[in-house]
C-alpha cells in the first residue's frame, strides 16, 4: 500500500509541477480543452497505478474541478493540493 501511495504522488507531482509548463498553467484556467488534457494526464497515471476505471473518472473529473476553482481564485494552493492528495488516501482505502 506504502508502495502504491508513493506512485500514485509521484504521478502527481511529475504531471503537476516538473511537466506542467507555463502554457498549461496559464491557459488551464480559460482553456477547457487544455484542462481536460492536463486532468487526463493525472486520471491517466491513476488508472495505471489502480487498475480502476472509476477511479480514473473521479480522478478526471475533480482534477478538474479543484484546478478551476485554483485559476477562478475560489480556493488557494494549499486547498487545491490537499483535495489532490485527499483522493490519493481514498484511492488506496476505498
């Protein structure tokens, strides 16, 4: 489980922070097309680590949603990686 974890963060910060460049952080916020495509990055890896299809939706969906609302100014940083990493522990408990 420790192990799946550490994947499923590693996935996360590679497609959050070391690959998502200044076009993706920039236009995810007014473009739907680019946010779909950086969620579909994250559902993506969690697919691979879980092997769940629903978990890839919940993934595709509320990366979404928490990123908006991170652009849209409705919640902080900070907000926005805890819900991030939230799923991760649900992912692995659920």
């Amino acid at each position: 489980m420790v192990h799946k974890f550490i994947m499923l963060m590693f996935g996360h910060y590679l497609f959050d922070f070391a690959l998502q460049n200044q076009f993706i952080a920039e236009k995810k916020g007014k473009d739907w097309y680019v946010l779909f495509a950086h969620s579909f990055l994250h559902a993506g890896w969690v697919l691979i680590i879980t092997d769940n299809p629903f978990w890839f939706l919940l993934e595709l969906i509320s990366h979404c949603i928490l990123d908006l609302m991170k652009c849209k100014g409705k919640i902080d940083m900070g907000k926005d990686q805890l819900g991030h990493i939230s799923l991760k522990l649900v992912y692995l408990f659920c």
